[in-house]
C-alpha cells in the first residue's frame, strides 16, 4: 500500500520504517525541515536500538522517502497515518493542535479514497473530530474517506520489536472497506498469538488511555507498597516476586523506583483524567495514582539527605537521566525532578547516561557530563542510580566505593 506518515518522532519514524518493512510503500512527512534533511542524510533524530538500520535498509531498497512536501505526498498516498505529538495542553487535557492542522491539510488534499488512521493518542472522539475537519476542509469535493483508530503501543527502547512482533493490533474502523486496507497494511505481523482486534472506532480510542492509566497504575500502587515495606522491613523486591507468580497479577511493572516519567503515562493518566470530569465523572484512583508518582519522583533526594544531610557545596553522580534505558528521552524523566532538587540544594553534579546526556544539558547547561560512570564517581560524595541501564549491573562495587569521597548510594531502581 502507499502510506504517508505524518511526523516522523518516536511513533512515526518507528511505525514508518516498519511499515517500509513489511513491504508497504511509506513516505513520512514532517513540518520540523532540519529532521526531515537529517534523515534524508542518514542521520536519526532519536536513540532507538536496531532503528538506523532498518531505516537504511529501507531507503536503500526504495520502499521508505523522507519528505517536508506534505501535500504532494498526502495526495499519492493510499493511506495517511497521523502520528504527530499530543502533549498535555491546558488543565492536563490533551493538546490536539497538531491532530487537527494535519486533519486540514487532508481535507486540503483529498483527492481520492483513503485511509487515515489515528496513529497519535487521542481522547475518544477525537477520530469524528478528525473527519469532520477533512469534510470542512475539502471544499465541497465528493470524495469518499474512513477514519480509523490504530492505537500505539511500542515501548522506546524496544520500539522496532514491539511494533513488528506486537501482543495486539488494535484497530477501531466502522467500514469494512477501511477494515480490509488495515487488514492488509499489516498482513506480515497478524498470527494467532498476535491477534488483531477489530473494535468501534471510540472502544480503541479508549483501549489505549486505559492501558497506560492501568500501567501506570500498577507503577504507583508498587511505589506506595515500597514506602510501607521500608518503613515496617519488608522487601519490595521479593514481596514483588511473589506476588507476581500469582498468575492473575503476572511479574510485569511491579518494580518499585523513581516514579514513571515519558513523554505517555504522565500526560495520557492527566488526559484520562480530563475526560472523565469533561463527562462530569472523577477519576479518583487516577488522581490517587498522579499524586504518588510525584512524591515517589520528590523522594529521592531526601533519602540522600537522611545520608549525607548537608548537601551544599558537594559533587552527587547521577547514573541514568533519560525516564527509562535504552532510549534518549528526557521527556518528565524522575531525573528532572532529581536534578532541580539538587541544584536547589547547592550540589554539583556529575551525570552519566549512555545515551541521554546531551538531551539532559539542553535541560540543564550546568550539568557536568561523564563519558563513563566511574569515572562520574570521581570526587563525589554520594551516587543516586536514577535510570536502571544494565551498563550499571555488573560495576564492580568496591571500585565504586573507592571513587567515591563518601560511600552514600541511593539506588532509586
Ligand atoms: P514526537 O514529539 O517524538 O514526534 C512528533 C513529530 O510530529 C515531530 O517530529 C513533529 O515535528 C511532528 N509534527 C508536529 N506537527 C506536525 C504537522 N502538523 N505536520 C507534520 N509533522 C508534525 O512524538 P511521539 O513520541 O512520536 O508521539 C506521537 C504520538 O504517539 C503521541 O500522541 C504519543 O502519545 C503517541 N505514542 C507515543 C509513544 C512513545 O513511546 N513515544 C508510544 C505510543 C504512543
């Protein structure tokens, strides 16, 4: 099929490529002209493991274009998947600025049947929204159009994996025509044990804010369960382990740590939570769930402190910035939070991440970047582990001691 992709972020670059992959035609536009030149250069504008390579391959064999020339390429295409940024606009509800201006420029372009499918996550509603817009903006044209909502679940950091061997496809068409074109577009991933799930269009919409409100959900109830097993000397990590064999609650996102950050569960869980009081309903447990996360995130630094109680004037390592391993994205990462508490405090400090440190300094200038953790040690007076990379698993711990002016670690994973 001949698919445009609009935006070409962690979603769209991923969802593109792939899609390049399993033998659609795919073009990916972007309105950001300097990612767009990068990536018709080669050059990847995020960290995304086996990502450079797919996209190279892709490319070289014809099958994936990079382009800013939005309406050339929506007018060819077959099918337009929308996978522009939805940040949390005004009072936590979802900002869909972005959804709707490309929505225009469909209607601007339509020039014969197609697909558009909602890639971006979206509150429910938003796909009739979406059709709407095109219907106005297509001056008067009698061209027939489906919106469809495909929710996206890729985790960073396994992006490529997750969307070429997903646990599920969700797709929310009304139209057995839209149905068949998304049936084919992903043709070379459906199998029984990776099913497809055909719903209505608002029921998909939903799956995806509910699934993210239960994860993150999970990551607080955890947290809560951690304070209580310090406090009373029980240990989070075993109690997790065992709760965890009880195949009803299953071992996943049950770890305890510092508070779930990205660029999805904080705003998806405020954008949740917006819908409901917009339906005159409360969300009281995902309240519950929002306000743990942000004492779990301000919990960090005083338990240095219980350690090391006067902060001011020392160096502190930082291992580990970007909300989780294996990605770039600084995006409400535990270690902001981290960070200004410590600056507050007076603390230099001394930070490595594999991957995340330069998108960490536009954040911070005065962050001192360390090419290696040890290193990192060096001269300081305590260590916080703030992102759990396995780069940091096998370190030898009696050479961190010795680099360290003062042993106070405070392991936040
Ligand atoms: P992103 O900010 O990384 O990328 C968005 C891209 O869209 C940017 O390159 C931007 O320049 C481009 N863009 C914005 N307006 C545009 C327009 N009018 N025309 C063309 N391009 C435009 O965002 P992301 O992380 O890829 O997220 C995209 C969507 O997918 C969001 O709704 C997000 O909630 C959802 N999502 C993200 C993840 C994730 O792990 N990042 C996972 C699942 C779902």
């Amino acid at each position: 099929m001949k698919i445009c992709v609009v935006g070409t972020g962690y979603v769209g670059l991923v969802a593109g490529t792939c899609l390049a992959e399993l033998g659609n035609e795919v073009k990916c536009v972007d309105i950001d002209q300097n990612k767009i030149s990068n990536l018709n250069s080669g050059i990847l504008p995020i960290y995304e493991p086996g990502l450079e390579e797919l996209v190279l391959r892709n490319v070289k064999e014809k099958r994936l274009a990079f382009s800013t020339d939005v309406n050339s390429v929506m007018s060819w295409s077959e099918v337009i998947f929308i996978a522009v940024g939805t940040p949390e606009g005004k009072e936590g509800k979802a900002d869909l600025s972005a959804v709707f201006s490309v929505a225009k420029s469909i209607g601007k372009n339509l020039n014969n049947y197609k697909v558009i499918v909602d890639k971006s996550t979206v509150p429910v509603g938003t796909a009739d929204k979406v059709a709407e817009l095109i219907r106005q903006n297509s001056s008067g044209k009698i061209v027939e159009f489906d919106v469809v909502s495909n929710p996206e679940f890729l985790r960073e950091g396994e992006a490529v994996n997750d969307f070429l061997f997903p646990n599920r496809v969700v797709i929310g068409a009304n139209s057995e025509k839209a149905k068949h074109v998304m049936r084919e577009i992903y043709r070379g991933i459906e199998r029984i044990d990776r099913p497809m799930m055909f719903t209505d269009i608002k029921s998909a919409e939903m799956i995806k804010y509910a699934s993210n409100a239960m994860l993150a959900t999970r990551i607080s109830f955890m947290n809560e369960v951690a304070m209580l097993c310090e406090k009373l000397g029980a240990d989070v990590k075993d109690v997790a382990k065992g709760m965890g064999l009880d195949e009803r609650i299953g071992p996943r996102f049950l770890q305890a740590g510092a508070g779930y950050g990205g660029s999805c569960f904080p705003k998806d869980v405020q954008a949740f939570i917006h819908t409901a009081k917009e339906n005159n309903s409360e969300f009281k447990i995902l309240e519950a769930v929002e306000e743990v996360n942000d004492l779990q995130k301000k919990s960090i630094v005083p338990k240095l402190k219980k350690l090391l109680p006067e902060l001011k004037g020392k160096k502190i390592a930082l291992w580990g910035l970007a909300f989780k391993p294996k990605t770039d994205d600084m995006r409400e990462a535990p270690a902001i939070t981290i960070i200004e508490q410590l600056f507050a405090e007076g603390v230099k400090i001394h930070a490595f991440d594999p991957v995340a440190g330069e998108n960490a300094r536009k954040l911070f200038p005065k962050l001192e970047l360390f090419p290696e953790p040890l290193e990192a040690l060096k001269g300081c007076s305590g260590l916080i582990i703030v992102t759990e990379w396995n780069e940091f698993r096998n370190l030898d711990k009696k050479q961190i001691k010795e680099l360290l002016l003062e042993p106070n670690i405070v392991d936040a994973r």
